[in-house]
C-alpha cells in the first residue's frame, strides 16, 4: 500500500460542511493533529446551522472564528455543459446564465462553480464543463446568520471538488505530464463520484448514489466503473494504462480491502490513500473527505456568486484608499450608516455631558475626526459605485483568486474614471513556487468581469538561495483597473 505525501502547508483555516442533515467541523493543525466533529442538522434554517456551527465547535474546543463553508452535493444541482471558445469573461457570463437556466432562476439570484473537462479530437472546439448551482440568497443568509455568531466565511466551496483538491495537492509536480492518468474515488456523505484526471484536467466524472457502509454492493459497482473508465481511457489515450487510483473519503476497513481488487484487475497501478497518521482516528474517513475543501489549486473552485440584486446591499470598505494590515474586514453600507448616526449621537453626548473640560475636549476631537473619516468613507464609496463600480463583486472576486494560495496584507481601491485596485500580500517562500502562485492569481483576475488591466509587480525579498527558511514568504504587489460595467 503506497500513502500520499504530506499535503502543501496553507493557512489552517476551519472548515465547516453543510451536508444532508448534517453539520461538520475540520481543524487541521498538523498532519497528524486535527480536530473533527460532527452533529446533526434536523433544521436548515440560517439560525440552526449557526447554533449547530457554535455547538460543532465547542465539541471540539474550538472558538467561533472564520472558516470555509463547505456546501455537499446533495445542496447542489450539477449540471455537463457543451461550450465553444469564450473569452474569460464571456465564459464567466455564460456560466452565469447556465447556473441560472438550470435552477430556473435569474442570474442574480446564483452561484455557482465549474471544472473544465479535458476536450478530445471529436470534440473540436468544444469544451465540457462540469457545473454545480445553487440559489444565492440560501447561501448568504446561512454566511450572515454564521457572521454574527463569529463564523465570517471568506470562502465557499462545493465539497464534489475537495477529493480532486486533496490529490492534486499530495500528487503534486508528478500530476503534470500529458499521460499521467488519475482516477480519483472521492466519498461524500450520500454519494461517492469517480473522477479521471489525466495530469491536472478533469477527463470524465461520474457518480454512484449511495454509501459504502449502506449499499452493500458498492464495491462492485466502483470495480465496475473502474473498468468502463479504464476503457475510455484506453481509447482516448491510444491504449494508455491508468497509472494510480486515489482513494479518498473511505475508511480504511473499506478501502483496504479494495486494493487487491484494483491491483487485480490494473496490474501495476498504484493505489493511494490519505496520510497514514490519522488512520486509527474516529471518523478518519470524514476527516479525508474534507481535507481538501480548504485547498486551493486547478481543481478546487470556490462558489462564485452573480450579481447582487440592489445597490443597497452593496458591500463597502471605510475608507477613500482602503488599507486593511492583517485581517480585512468588509463594513456594508446600511452598518456604516449607523456607524455615523451612533458616532454623532455620542458627539451630541459629549458636547451635552458635564466634567473636566479638558477631558470633555479631547474626547470631542476624536470624535469630530471619526465622524470626519466616516464621512470621507461614504463620499468614497459613492464615488465608486457612480463610477459603476461593483464594489462586492471586485471583493468577492479578489478572495477568489487569492484563495489559500496567498495572504492578503492590503487592499486599496481608488475612485476615478475607471477606478484602480492595488493589493499587496505575501505568498510562499519558495522563489519557484511563489512565481506559479503569483501567475495563476493574476489569470484568475484577468478572468473577472469586474477588473481588467492587472499588472504584477514580482516579489522584491526573493532569497538568494531555495533554503527559505529564514524567510516568511515572498511579498508582492498587484495592480489592475475597475471595469464600470459600460459595455
């Protein structure tokens, strides 16, 4: 039996998965120390997951912090689609519309995530897509009723991909030639989906409905499948051999015994499994299943959102040229508002207020020059969005392209003509693997609707040698301009 290499270290951000019923949290500390429980969901309603996300936490000694939010397929409507070649943002605004068509919504109204699927030569200039579609406001009472119990969720994912995550980020660089052929068995909670992968693409998924513990003839069925990909791929490949299945999600119990089968029937197939060190842990086979949602890479994609539906819940950021160090916080408008009315009541207060004046002086400075940037905060917002400016979408979409694969350290958004967006972060300490990152962020950015022009400015502390150690990671600058949607 062959077990993975250690994942890629990324920040250890908590995941939290809204599955059938069921409410899980994953806290990942080490590879050989991670924090799981998992408690029933009788009640979808926005306040009982936020109850049940305070209650899942406690369980494991956890304090309400941010997370990504994990939604399971079941939540989800997938959907194959035929699509010629598009530009990145005329492919985002048709899968916008195919979300839409396939939840008989109105763009505004979805969100959605989708793989590309490797074409063949039959295919032409055809591309598939693998598309998975959800109602938006479902999902952004759950994040508020999640924020306001101290559960803020920068991310969204759908748990179909975190299998493929998972493989891609203990495979690594061995997963780049063009005839490496991978299949990945990843178990959800009511399904498990069979995925070929050759190098980083995504060939063929399919899925069986059902669990291991409760279908008794699940492994027949997968040997089954196995064998109708094997021959797929054959075709496809001109007689190519799988070269490793990734087994993820199943126990142990389960998928040991699975092995002689495989190699039985692929002779010289390696057959993997999640890191050894967890195996004897209580729900190891839920802890494997969810390790990839907070991965980033090629085959994991967060859950993007259309358009909001009015202006007035906008997102907005306090401040004409906004500057967050460390943790950046997002301020919604109506909440700035009443900011500003809270502030001037306490001015209204402290001028009414009896006490020592010099006191009394010093408080009401500081309170007319809150007031002063509360109002610079708001001329700014409404410069932006008079521009045309989708402030949330520009947001939303910088979170996405970062993902886990680089920390945020700034962000400023400028009002104009246009408007200009300037980040500043650090990503890792490798010279190498900081470039990969860094380019990947950028095409990421490219391809949102709301921005263009994006223009990187290279790490400036690069060491001189690959031994790293002695530096926390590589800083960069990015800078692009605002589309104001005039097109």
């Amino acid at each position: 039996m062959l077990r993975s290499k250690r994942p890629r270290e990324g920040r250890p951000l908590p995941t939290l998965h809204i599955g059938s019923g069921r409410l899980e949290w994953l806290l990942e500390i080490s590879i050989a120390e991670v924090l799981y429980a998992a408690v029933d969901l009788p009640d979808r309603t926005p306040d009982a997951i936020a109850a049940a996300a305070v209650e899942v936490a406690i369980k494991t000694g956890c304090e309400p912090q941010s997370c990504v939010l994990a939604i399971d397929s079941s939540e989800l409507q997938q959907k194959a689609l035929r699509l010629g070649e598009l530009s990145k943002k005329d492919l985002r605004r048709t899968l916008l519309r195919k979300a839409a068509n396939a939840l008989d919504a109105t763009t505004p109204e979805v969100l959605f995530s989708a793989l590309p699927i490797e074409r063949n030569e039959q295919e032409g200039d055809l591309r598939r897509w693998s598309l998975l579609a959800m109602k938006r406001q479902e999902v952004l009472l759950i994040r508020e009723a999640l924020c306001a119990r101290g559960f803020p969720t920068p991310r969204v994912v759908a748990s179909r991909f975190a299998p493929l995550a998972l493989a891609e980020s203990f495979l690594d660089d061995s997963m780049d030639g063009e005839v490496e052929a991978t299949v990945v068995v990843g178990a959800e909670l009511e399904s498990v989906s069979i995925s070929l992968l050759r190098g980083r693409g995504l060939v063929h998924q399919s899925i069986l409905n059902g669990r291991f513990d409760a279908v008794p003839g699940m492994p027949a069925m997968l040997m089954q499948e196995l064998r109708t990909l094997h021959g797929f791929w054959k075709k496809a490949s001109s007689g190519g051999e799988l070269t490793r299945v990734v087994i993820v999600g199943v126990h142990p119990d389960i998928s040991e015994q699975m092995e002689p089968a495989i190699n039985a029937l692929f002779p010289g197939t390696d057959v993997l499994f999640g890191p050894a060190t967890i195996d004897e842990t209580p729900d190891c086979d839920r802890i494997h299943a969810l390790r990839g949602c907070r991965l980033g890479g090629e085959l994991q994609a967060s859950l993007y959102f259309g358009l909001p539906p009015r202006r007035s819940t906008l997102a907005a950021v306090a401040a004409i040229v906004l500057v967050v160090a460390g943790v950046l916080g997002l301020i919604g408008r109506q909440h700035l508002q009443d900011e500003l009315l809270t502030t001037r009541s306490g001015a209204d207060a402290l001028r009414s207020g009896v006490g020592d004046l010099a006191k009394l002086e010093e408080e009401q400075k500081r309170t007319l020059e809150a007031l002063a940037r509360l109002d610079q905060s708001r001329e700014a917002i409404e410069g932006i969005e008079r521009a045309g400016c989708d402030f949330e979408r520009i947001v939303g979409d910088t979170f996405a392209a970062l993902g886990e694969r680089a920390a945020l350290t700034s962000l400023a958004v400028e009002a104009g003509s246009r408007g200009t967006l300037r980040l500043s972060g650090v990503t890792d300490a490798d010279p190498l693997a900081s470039m990969r990152t860094l380019h990947a962020v950028v095409q990421d950015l490219e391809g949102c609707e709301a921005i263009e022009g994006v223009s990187l400015q290279p790490p400036n502390n690069v060491p001189e040698t690959r031994d790293a150690d002695n530096v926390e990671g590589l800083k960069f600058a990015i800078e692009a301009r605002l589309d104001g949607g005039s097109e």
